[in-house]
C-alpha cells in the first residue's frame, strides 16, 4: 500500500505528533508498506527522518499552552498539492487537519484519495476552532475515517466540530524502553533515589513548576534525593525556581538513547503536569521501562495508569500532593515494585505491533469504501 502521512508540526523541535509520526510511519514500513512523511521543513533538513519531505519553512505560533512550528501560505499549499499528486497514495492520513499548518493544506488538496485524519488534541473551550468550523466544514466532509488517540481527543472533536471518531492510542516501542540498560551515573541508591522527568521546561503545563515546589517536601524526609530533569528550555531561569539550585540535574535535550537510559535508571518517574494533555505518551515510556510512575490526576494520565492500578495518581497542580505521592513510592520498595510490575503490563497495550495494526484496519475500512469510520455509526 503507498500511504501519505502529513505531519503539521516541523520536526526540528521534538513532540509528541511529530514522534507518534515517525514511529507509525517506520512500523508501516517495517510490514511492507512504502510510506512518505510531509512536514514543515526545507528538503535536507537533518531534522527530518529519511522518509519525510519538507515543503517550506515553519513558524513559530503559539498553540494550546505550546508553540508549534507551522507551515502555512500559496507557496506551500502549491507544494503540498504537487506532493500529493504525485504521491499516488492509496490512503491519505493528516495529523491534526484542523491546525492552519500542513495538514490542512493537505486536506483541501486531497482529490481521489481516501483521506484518514487523526485528532490529537484536548481542549476543552476553543473559540478559535469554534469560529473557524465553517470554514473548515467543506474540508472535513472530505475525511473517510476519524480518529482520535484518546478518549479526551475524541471528546474534543465531538464537542467543537460533531461527529465521531474511532479511538486508536499513541504507540511506544515497549520492547526497546524493556531491554534499556541504566546508565550507572544516574542509577539511584536506597541513600539517593532518582526522581526522573522529561518534559520542556518553558511550557507550564508540562510541571515544572509543581516539581520545584516538591523537591524540598521530598528532601525533607530523604536529603539525599536526586532530581533528573531532561527537557528543552532555559536552565537558568529554571534552576532559579528552585528553592536548592543544586538539587536538581539538568540533562538538556536528550537523543532517545539516553532518554531511554535515564528512564531504566530512575526509581519514581515523576509526571507533573498541569492541563492540555490528551494522552501521556511519556507515562507509557516510563511504564515500559519499568519504573514506577507518580502522575497528575489528569483525565488522560486516570485512563494510562488505569485509574490508579498502573501508578499513583495526585491532585493535579498540587506540590505537597505530588511530594506524598513520591514518598510514599520511596518508602515502600515492595510496593513500588508491584506498581512498576503493573505498568509495564499495562504499557503493553500500547506497542507499535498493536496499534499498527489497528491503523491498518482503519485504512482498510476506507479503501474498501465502507460507511464512514467515526461518522456516529461505526466506532
């Protein structure tokens, strides 16, 4: 099958779409299929995966408490019409067809092709996309199939724009964060604990700030406690938010390898974010590298950790909450251990091998030329 895959965001900064992408695209190709990525970017852009084609230079634009690198205007929409002309695709799939990026380029360029669009986001008010349905309105009715990567993503498209969507999860490797070796130098000890997170530091709906806030809960009862922070943004104003600027070790972007490595390191992964997150794709990594996660009670992270039995769940924005959520994961090692057992069981549901396949289903219910996926009918 050639299938077309248009990613909205530029990969030169590293998300969760851009990854979910990436990674479904290699699966696709790993069972045979040939497969072509579109994203913003110049063509030899190092960003890029060998696969993807870039169609023009991406823009900052600030997006539900992110800033997503887009791609819009008449040049690139004449590229991405001549990319799909020539892709002679017997399925199309936009990500996020909604943002003024890439994908919607794509959408209204898309003649003759089944057209497959996953939702991403969860936001629960959106005048902007609420204001703009009756434009997009002639574009979606080009969609054969909608999914949603979770419940809350599903929830969103159903509230704003109508319709159905079938639900397919974000994917993990799980048999590489499995196999992953710890790095000794981040490995804690009884005496020294390691508390991981990954997130940017420059969003502050990824935490941080809830984490600084309990780093001197946690200390408190265990002084030697070491926090491992991985993630874009600026060190030094977040090592100012830190009531002990040494308390806190800060990696900077990681490559996979070492995110991998510091998440088979750690004792507790800590997850402390405060909104806008549709799934949880870094608890899933977490979990199948075998480390006991401690999550905002979020609706997404409730549905991941299965309301609690696949790790521990804290009022979400509350530091002291998140401390006694940690602790408690210190202070019973028997207990951490049947947590981490748990999610890595449950991170399982999660493998690309699964969710491919289940994309594959959705292609294949279009090309068929089936009733519409996410219509309100079929689910």
């Amino acid at each position: 099958m050639r299938i077309g895959i248009v990613c909205p965001y530029s990969f030169d900064v590293a998300g969760g779409v851009q990854f979910h992408v990436r990674d479904l695209a290699a699966a696709l190709g790993g069972r045979g299929h040939e497969v072509r990525v579109l994203a913003p970017g110049d063509d030899g852009d190092p960003a890029l995966p060998p696969f993807a084609d870039g169609c023009g230079r991406a823009v900052a634009v600030p997006y539900n408490g992110s800033v997503a690198r887009l791609s819009f205007g008449p040049v690139v929409a004449g590229k991405v019409r001549r990319w799909v002309a020539e892709g002679r695709f017997d399925v199309l799939h936009l990500h996020e067809p909604l943002s003024p990026s890439v994908s919607m380029l794509g959408l209204w360029a898309a003649v003759d092709v089944p057209v497959v669009a996953t939702f991403h986001t969860a936001i629960l008010r959106s005048r902007a996309m609420q204001t703009a349905f009756p434009l997009l309105r002639p574009g979606l009715e080009r969609i054969s199939a909608r999914i949603a990567v979770s419940e809350d993503a599903r929830r969103t498209l159903v509230e704003h724009i109508g319709g159905d969507a079938v639900v397919v999860p974000n994917g993990v490797y799980v048999d590489a964060f499995a196999a992953a070796r710890p790095d000794p130098r981040l490995t804690g000890t009884p005496e020294a604990p390691v508390i991981a997170f990954v997130g940017r530091l420059d969003e502050p709906r990824k935490g941080f700030g809830v984490l600084a806030e309990a780093v001197p809960r946690i200390r408190a009862r265990h002084p030697g406690a070491r926090f491992v922070v991985a993630g874009r943004g600026d060190v030094g104003t977040a090592r100012a938010r830190l009531a002990d600027p040494t308390a806190v070790e800060f990696l900077g972007p990681v490559p996979d390898a070492d995110k991998l490595a510091l998440l088979a390191s750690a004792d507790v992964y800590l997850a402390p974010h405060t909104g806008g997150e549709s799934f949880g794709i870094v608890l899933v990594e977490a979990m199948a590298a075998g480390v006991a996660v401690a999550a905002s009670d979020l609706g997404a992270f409730r549905r991941v950790l299965d309301d609690g039995a696949a790790g521990r769940l804290f009022a979400t924005g509350d530091p002291a909450a998140a401390a006694e959520a940690v602790l408690g994961l210190l202070e019973d090692p028997v207990g951490r251990r049947r947590l981490a057992l748990a999610g890595a069981r449950a991170a399982r549901r999660y493998d690309w091998s699964t969710v491919t396949a289940q994309v594959l289903a959705v292609y294949e219910t279009v090309r068929a030329g089936l009733p519409p996926v996410g219509d309100g009918r079929r689910r």
